[in-house]
C-alpha cells in the first residue's frame, strides 16, 4: 500500500516521459496546485526536466496576480504555453529530451 493517490500513482508508475507528459496533460489543474510538491519530486526522479519545466510555468501562472482584465502578465502566458507546447509534443511522442 502506498501514501499517494492514484491519481498521482499513475504518474509515478508512468513508463517513459510521453506518459509523463500525457499525464500532464490530463490531470485537474487542481491536483497541480494541491500536490506539486510530489508530483515535483516524481518528474525529478524521473529526469522529466520538461516535465518540471511545464508544472513550474503552470503553478506560477496559477499563481500570478492578475491585471485588469483578469489575466497575468504576458510574459507568464506566454512562459505557461511555450512550457505546454513542449509537453504537448513529447505527449505525441515526438522531441523527447536527449534524443537526436
């Protein structure tokens, strides 16, 4: 029996960094807030640097005071969808790290 969630036990059991990325994706914005922490630690273990890229950009964009019109500043979107870009493409099995 293990302390995770099976929500977050299914990162930790992920194969390789597409499913990594492809888990990324898919979970709630509200289980990156609560469990950043351990889904940091997992995407480090696992050397998933784009990984740790992507949930850092979402948790500061999450985080952001916003302006006026309710959105952050431009360069923290603009940080949140380069980083989801990337993830995007490694989910769909293409430009994983280290690869030629």
């Amino acid at each position: 029996m293990t302390a995770l969630l099976p929500i977050i036990e299914e990162l930790a059991d992920a194969a390789d960094h597409q499913a990594r990325a492809q888990w990324l994706l898919a979970v709630p914005l509200a289980v990156i807030v609560r469990d950043h922490l351990t889904i940091r630690r997992l995407l480090t273990a696992a050397g998933f640097h784009e990984g740790t890229a992507y949930l850092e950009a979402e948790i500061a964009a999450l985080s952001a005071v916003r302006g006026r019109d309710g959105l952050a500043a431009f360069t923290v979107r603009n940080t949140r969808e380069f980083a989801r870009i990337g993830i995007q493409v490694i989910a769909r099995g293409g430009a994983l790290e280290g690869k030629d």
